[in-house]
C-alpha cells in the first residue's frame, strides 16, 4: 500500500472552490497535508498462534531455494490511498481521499495490467456533517455531484449510538480509517475476481483474510511487510527474529476475530546482518491446505525469487517485491 | 488506419515545441532514428483537428533504475544471474522527433498531447511538402529512393525545379571511399533523371569526369541486379538496365599509341573518342597550368600578345627571317627559335618591349606543356574534342582523366566547363540541362589552399551555374574541407555512410547524435537527403545501379596492354572500316616515322572519311623508293710493266 503525500490536486481544488460557496467560514489548507493510515498508530502487540507445523516455532531452510528457481506467481495486487486535508470549517476538518486499487500481471517477464478487472480509482470527500449545521445534506450531495466524488460523513453515530467527539483529531482519525477501509474493499473486490477466475497465484501486499473467498483461494498469497503485530511469543520470538536469509519459520494458524483463517508463516528474505530485525522479513499467509509444509516451502521460494529486481529506490526494499513496487508505481501514474 | 503506436509526451523539462516534440512506444514498436511519424492532435483548431509530422531524431531508453548500483545489487555483482530474475524492469521508449510540418500551419504553435501514428506513404508526401510537386500538373518528381519503416515503402521524390534550377540548383554527395556509395547514387541519379525529368522541361545531358578508377567507364554495360533492387527499380518507376547512350573520351597515353583509359579494351572502343587538343585549345587555358610563380605581368603580357597576334595568323617582323603562320605548339617553337636567333643576331636586349629573358622563360613554359600534357596536348595541332553544340539528349559523356597527372586533368576540367558554359550561354550545346559530375572536390575545391582556376571555376558554376541549366552533382570524402562557396550553394545534399571524425566537424552540429551516429553506420545503398522541400534530413534506400561496377569491368574487359605502333593503329581503324587488316597497316606505315604514323591516325580519326583506308594512305607523303644505284664499272687499269715502273 502506498501512502502519497502530493498537495491538492486540480479535482481537489475544484470540490473545495464548490464547497466554499456554501460555506463562507470555510478555509482551504493552501498546502495540502498528508496523514498516514491510522493502522501505523495502533501499538505493537504479540499475539499468540495455533502452531500448524510441528510442536513448536522453529527456523526452516527451504529446500531447493536457488537463484535459478522460478516464481509461479502471475500477477501483483496492491493499493494506493492518499488523504488530504484541504479545508476545515471552525477546526473541523475537510478531507479529500483517494483510493486505487491494481492487479498487474506478468506476461513474459514484463508486467502489464490485468485485462479482466481494470484498475479502480475512486475519490471521496470526507466532512463531519453534524458540526457543520450550515451545509444540508442537499449542498453536500450538490456538491459531490459537481466535484465528481461521494460525500462521507466522519460523525455518524458508531455501532453503539454514540457519535464520535468534535475533537479535530478525532474527526480526522475517522476521515482516514474510512480513506483506508475504503481502499482495501478496492483491493478486496480485485482479488475476489481474481479468485473468481481461478488464474496463475496472486501475490497481495497484504493479508488474505478479510473476504471468505479469498482467504480460502489457492490462488492468493498475502504477503505481509509490517509486524506492528507479531504472531509468536517467548522462545519462539527469538526463533522468528534469529531467521537467516532464505529461512522460514513453522506454519502456524491466524484467526482473527471476524476474519478468516490462514495459515502463516514468517520469511527472511535478505540476511539482517547490519540491519534491524525486521530487516528483510516478511509474514506470508496462505489458504488452509492438506500439506502445508510443502506448500509453504513452495510458496517461499517463489517469495524469494521476487527479491530481485531490487525495488529499491524505495525505502522498503528489503521485503517489497518487484511487481509490487511496479502497481504501486502504475497507480501513482493513473491516480 | 494502422494502430497507434506512441504517445506524444511532454514535461516542464522536456517540454515540447513547434519544432520538436517527445513520444513513447511500445518497447516493441517499428521506431527508428529516420522514421517519419504522424501525430493526430487530440483537440480541434478552427474545426480542424491538427495533424503533425516529425522524423525521429533521438532516442532514449531507461528503466526506473535509479542507479546502476541497485542492479549490481540486486544481482549479487554477477551479470549472468540477471537473467534468472521473474521480471524485467519496467522499460521505457522515448523519442524525440523534428518536426517536418504542421497542418494547419498557422498559428504555428508547439506540438499537442496526442496519438502517433507511424506515417503511411500518403502522409509522408505530406510531411515532406512532395505533395506540391507530385500533384496533377506540376509532376516535378525525381525518385531518389525508397523510405522504408514499419510496413511503409515510401517513394521519395526530389523537386526537378530545385534539382536542376531554376529555383534551387547543384547536388554534393558526401560519404567515406570504398563503399561505393557516390558514384553508385550519382549513377542511380542520373538514371532516374534520364527517365523521369519531364519532357516539356527540355533536354538533358550529363558529362562525368572519371577521376580515379574505372567506375564510371562501363555505364552501358549492364550490371548484376539483385531481386531486392529489382522491386526498388519497379517501386521507383525506372528500367533496371544500363545507360543507353554514352560516350567516352580520353586522351592517349604519352606516347601516343593506345588510349589513356581503363576502357581501351579493344571490345569497348567503339564509344571512346581520343581528346586531344592543340595550341589553340591549350593557349587560351594556359593560366590553368601557369601558375603564378610562372607567369608575372610581362609574361601574360607576351602570353596575349602570342593569343592575339600569333597564333593563327600570318606574323612577319624584321627580325624574323620568315612569315609564321603558328597553328601548333611545333610552329610556336619555331617561331620563338625564329625570334630569339633574330634578337642575337641584333645583339638586342628586347623586341617589341618584350626582354628576351621574358621571351625565353615563356617560351620554356609553353614549350613544357606539351611535354607535360602529353597524349592530350598535340604538337601538331590535331583537335578531337567533346561534340559541343551537338550534345544529345539523356546522353552520357564521360570523361576519363583518372590516369592522367594532375596538369592535365586541371587543363581538361577547366576548357570543357568553360567551352559547356560558353555553348550554354548562347543556348547551342545541343541540351537545354547539363548536369556535370565531379568527384574528389576535396581536391579541386578545397576549404583553404591556393585559389586555383579550377576551384573558381568551381565556384562559378555553384553560383551562377543554375540560371544556365549548368548543374554540378559534385562528391567528395569530407564535406568540412571543400569550400563553403561550392557545397553552401548545392540545394540537394546527399549523405553515405561518414567517418567519425567528419562527423565531429562542425557543419555537422545541426544533426542529433542519433543521427550522426547512424550515419556512420549506414550499409550501403542507403542515404541521407536533404534538399530545399524537407525541413529536415530524410534516411532513403537507393537501388544499386544497374551498370557494370569498376571492378567487374576492369576484369571482364582487361585495360590493353602496351602494344605496336601497327596494333594501334589497327585496333583505332578498324571501328571504321572492318576490312582494315594488320598486314596492310604494316604495309603502308612501314617507311614511316612514329609521329607520321600518328599524325595520320589522327587526322583519319578526326575526319572520319567514308574511304578510311584512302584517306589514311593520303596523310603520308610521298616517298620514292629508295633504289641502289648500280656501281658504275671503272676502266681497268692498265698494268705496269714490270720493268718500267713509270708507266711509259
């Protein structure tokens, strides 16, 4: 998932000139700021796992693990959001999210979109209604409708009834987990088709369990780069964290609350001499299956035969994937 | 309509103009440096939605490698293992293309976001403006070559108008030796000219001076032609056969018996005509082999005095002891004996204001050029010439002077341009068009070096040739170092494959270096053009000439080796009279000397009587037997007695 930090665009601009004519008090933000997905600001936590593949965690070389093996993934999904606070009314803050989502596919060792499933691109403007008594619902559909983008509102009540603070933060907190659910339905209803269709293996930047259907497709494969949580404890931390390059840890099982059930394991795709723990080490998550050592032991060496190309100039290289890099970078191009 | 292929592109740093624009491609697009491209603008103007077309003169080709460094790490440092890697790098193909015309033309404005489309062979008339050439009525087309990209054969066409004046005139031929790229094109040229130049246009002729090899000595005799040039030939409109009419002329050898050319085998003779000139011819040129260091103001006084007073007319002075009628350089030697022994006998210092020191230097000077121009300069004043005033159309007339010193090809260059001019300029050459080749201007229009008659005649004609019908198709190695005057002024350039260094000149600044480096490595048969309707340099491919190469004739018609004076003679003769046998030759020259023998040969030649062998047995004069007389018989003497001793 990128994260894009551009100012206002020209679309931006416009739904802001629109909504400035109904609302006087308004002020534009001329510089438009960025905010991360809310995720980076949950704590990091440790969670137990049910371990699938033998007693306890353990470090595994993968067998056969060469330079010469080739990767049996045939396309890449990833999605891009950006969230721009353009304008807030009385501290209230605006926001303008932009959500994409792409499947690229290898054909011949270059990468080129999915022909089934064009990208999507979609734009939302995020504004807590209750606390801007001023503009009517018929305004805000008025000006959706002329800037091109839906209308989201960040103070409707919550599950139990209670609406949210009129805390600026707060508000602008539930402008971007809204920005970020938005994006991985985009990412969700693509990798849905693509199960759907039955293709080559998926790799996704990103977990396989928040839909049924993917999570239980052999044809998708998450692969996961940011450990805020870690499914391992103990002794078996020290395991996950001692991994050598081209090692892989036990399987074990993640079930979320209100999610499906996958098996994982952890990967080291780049020696961490040097580097910080994490350096190089990505958690892959796969559909159950009858033999899981054996698909996991595939599925790894496919994982470390996309370490190359670097993907480097970005900053995540150590455990992004090449075809990973290029949605990202065809998304920043179409959105 | 073909598909599109790229993308007009533009960015603040690379942003596009009116004459130049970016697009991408497929990494597997048909684009080349040279390709002519089409780009359909996306908004309207006016109503009309703009149409652009440019050449390709750059390329680029990146990845978003943002150093090589990464690769080398990505690769552990070992090259043979980035071809294990699942993915290719995202590749990028961007041109950068010259505008070539706008449509609309005005307002001119930079070139729009839009498709490209790779140019058809109706948009690449268009783009090169043949269009107002090529259209019903005007039908000025000369073919030069074939466009080739993608699927697109395209015939490009040059202007006559501006190929042979009046608009714009001259063609110069530039490209490395040993390639055969410039004579080939200027062979292929005039073949297309023959064929193509309008009729209602006039006539049209070409004289080609041979300067070095046998190139151009088998121009009708047919060459091999390959089944690719074939379809050029058929593409292009023009017979792929040899010239048909030419005529060769070359001066003899210097002494005199066989002809100073590659094409002197005697299968061949039949189209070769000696050149040779006299006093006549010589005096009026003689600035060409003087130079300045010879020739001071009192002898080019006493030169004049010899052009106007002398020669050809019946000179009597005191001091000579006879009336002169000079017609030869014989004639002029006597005269100049005549004079000098007068002034000795006079013990005089000067004669007619001339000092006998000038006399004696220009008499050297004279005297030496018929030693030096030997086998085109004759002592007896025999003339065989160019058949000016009856030059006929779509003729070739080469003239060979490859074997010759540098004295003579000056002296040959530099009267039959003046004489074309001459008869041009009174319109009675016999051709309305005259288009003259010269190859090695590097030598006789150099950039620098002394300012010789030859390059000013050069310049001359360069300048001035064009509102004659006097057109020079000129070649050379390097463009950089033959005068400005001489290439500035040709409107049509053509370019083969270069040398590098000529390349890094300056007058090659104006060319992308995409372009310059693909002119160095042009196969052969392939050009680049400019001329006055393109705006910018135009790649073609020319068909190989269907005439016999040097090389081939040089070893199906082997040059004659030294021969008799009796071959000679024979092997000249007998062109005109079949029955002429080389007993009979040996029969009538054989009381003879070698300069009478030629003597005659030339004049039979020259005139060309219906009764050869009458007219050559006239030319001798008569001698009489010699007959041995017999010994008149002495009386006996008597004998002496023996006794009386005195006889009594």
């Amino acid at each position: 998932m990128l994260v894009s930090n551009s100012g206002p665009d020209t679309q931006s601009r416009a739904a802001v000139r629109l909504l400035m004519q109904r609302l006087p008090g308004l002020s534009p933000v001329e510089t438009g700021t960025s905010k991360e997905p809310i995720a980076t600001a949950d704590p990091p936590i440790l969670r137990s796992a049910q371990i699938v593949e033998g007693s306890a965690v353990r470090a595994i070389r993968i067998p056969g693990s060469s330079r010469e093996t080739a990767s049996g993934f045939g396309g890449f999904l990833d999605g891009t959001q950006t969230v721009q606070v353009v304008a807030h009314h009385q501290g209230m803050p605006i926001v303008i999210g932009s959500v994409s989502a792409a499947v690229r596919v290898r054909v011949n060792r270059r990468m080129t979109t999915w022909g089934h499933q064009p990208p999507r691109v979609e734009r939302a403007m995020y504004l807590p209604l209750r606390y801007i008594p001023t503009l009517t619902a018929v305004d805000a559909s008025s000006v959706a409708a002329q800037a091109n983008c839906r209308i989201v509102d960040t103070s409707t009540a919550d599950r139990n009834g209670e609406y949210p603070s009129q805390h600026p933060a707060v508000l602008l907190d539930r402008a971007i987990r809204a920005v970020d659910q938005q994006r991985e339905e985009l990412e969700d209803r693509l990798a849905e088709a693509w199960c759907a269709r039955g293709e080559a293996p998926l790799f996704i930047d990103g977990g396989i369990s928040r839909t049924a259907s993917v999570a239980s497709s052999t044809c998708a494969i998450g692969v996961i780069k940011s450990h805020r949580t870690l499914y391992v404890q103990g002794d078996a931390l020290a395991i996950v964290m001692g991994l050598k390059r081209g090692e892989r840890s036990s399987i074990f099982r993640v079930a979320p609350r209100s999610r499906s059930s996958v098996l994982s394991w952890y990967l080291r795709l780049r020696a961490p001499d040097g580097h910080d723990a994490m350096w190089g080490l990505v958690r892959v998550e796969v559909a159950e299956c009858d033999r899981p050592s054996e698909r996991a032991d595939e599925i790894s060496r496919w994982v470390m035969a996309e370490t190359t190309p670097l993907s480097l100039p970005d900053g995540r290289w150590d455990k992004m994937a090449y075809g990973v890099r290029d949605c990202e970078e065809f998304l920043r191009a179409i959105s | 309509m073909s598909d599109a292929l790229g993308r007009v592109v533009a960015t603040e740093r690379k942003p596009n103009t009116p004459h130049e624009f970016h697009f991408w491609t497929a990494i597997d697009s048909p684009v080349g440096i040279g390709t002519i491209v089409r780009v359909d603008g996306a908004q309207p103007m006016d109503g009309q939605i703009p149409h652009i077309y440019g050449i390709v003169v750059e390329g680029f080709s990146y990845t978003d490698l943002q150093s090589p460094m990464h690769d080398v790490l990505g690769h552990d440092g070992l090259p043979t293992m980035a071809g294990y890697a699942s993915t290719e790098r995202a590749e990028i193909r961007l041109y950068t293309a010259a505008v070539l015309r706008q449509i609309p033309e005005e307002p001119l404005q930079p070139v729009p976001m839009g498709q490209v489309f790779l140019a058809e062979e109706a948009d690449v008339q268009i783009a090169l403006r043949m269009d107002s050439y090529l259209r019903e009525g005007a039908n000025t087309g000369i073919p030069i070559g074939v466009y080739r990209a993608g699927g697109t054969d395209a015939v490009i066409y040059l202007d006559a108008d501006f190929l042979l004046g009046p608009e714009a005139a001259h063609l110069n031929i530039t490209g490395v030796s040993g390639l055969a790229t410039k004579t080939s094109a200027v062979e292929w040229l005039l073949a297309s000219l023959f064929k193509h130049f309008p009729e209602d246009k006039g006539s049209i002729a070409a004289v080609c001076f041979n300067v070095k090899g046998p190139d151009l000595c088998y121009l009708d005799q047919p060459g091999k032609v390959e089944e690719t040039d074939e379809v050029l030939y058929d593409k292009l409109g023009v017979e792929p056969k040899p010239f048909e009419r030419v005529e060769y002329f070359a001066p003899y050898t210097a002494k005199g018996l066989a002809l100073n050319t590659f094409r002197n085998n005697e299968a061949l003779l039949d189209n070769v005509t000696p050149l040779t000139w006299g006093l006549r011819e010589v005096l009026q040129f003689a600035e060409v082999l003087l130079n300045k260091d010879d020739v001071d103001a009192k002898a080019d006084a006493l030169i004049d005095f010899i052009k106007e007073n002398i020669v050809d007319k019946e000179f009597r002075d005191p001091v000579l002891t006879k009336t002169h009628r000079v017609q030869s350089f014989s004639d002029l030697d006597a005269w100049f004996r005549d004079v000098l022994q007068g002034m000795e006998k006079k013990d005089g210092e000067s004669w007619r204001t001339h000092h006998v020191a000038t006399i004696r230097k220009v008499r050297n000077r004279l005297s030496n050029i018929s030693t030096r121009c030997a086998g085109l300069v004759t002592d007896s004043g025999a003339v065989s010439d160019l058949p000016f005033g009856s030059f006929a159309d779509r003729t070739v007339y080469v003239v060979d002077v490859a074997n010759l010193e540098e004295d003579a090809q000056d002296l040959i260059f530099a009267r039959i341009v003046s004489k074309l001019r001459e008869h041009l300029e009174r319109r009675d050459l016999g051709v309305k068009h005259l288009v003259v080749f010269v190859d090695e201007l590097n030598k006789y229009a150099p950039g620098d070096g002394a300012d010789t008659y030859v390059r000013k005649m050069l310049l001359d004609i360069a300048e001035r040739g064009r509102y004659l019908g006097l057109v020079l198709f000129s070649a050379q190695q390097f463009r950089s170092q033959v005068h400005r005057r001489v290439v500035g002024n040709s409107g049509t350039a053509l370019f083969g494959r270069m040398d590098a260094d000529e390349l890094s000149t300056p007058g090659y600044a104006v060319l992308s270096l995409a372009t310059r480096t693909k002119l160095a490595t042009l196969e052969k048969g392939q050009l680049m053009i400019r001329h006055p309707h393109f705006t910018q340099p135009i790649f073609v491919r020319f068909p190989r000439p269907s005439v016999m190469q040097g090389r081939e004739g040089a070893e199906r018609y082997p040059q004659a080796s030294d021969i008799s004076l009796d071959a000679a003679i024979l092997r000249v003769l007998r062109p005109l009279d079949p029955t002429i046998t080389l007993p009979w030759v040996q029969e009538i020259t054989a009381l003879y000397t070698e300069e009478e023998v030629i003597r005659a040969r030339n004049a039979t030649l020259l005139a060309r009587p219906d009764n050869v062998k009458a007219y050559f047995a006239a030319q001798f004069r008569k001698i009489v037997p010699v007959q041995t007389p017999a010994r008149p018989m002495a009386a006996s003497i008597k004998s002496a007695p023996e006794n009386d001793p005195y006889g009594f």
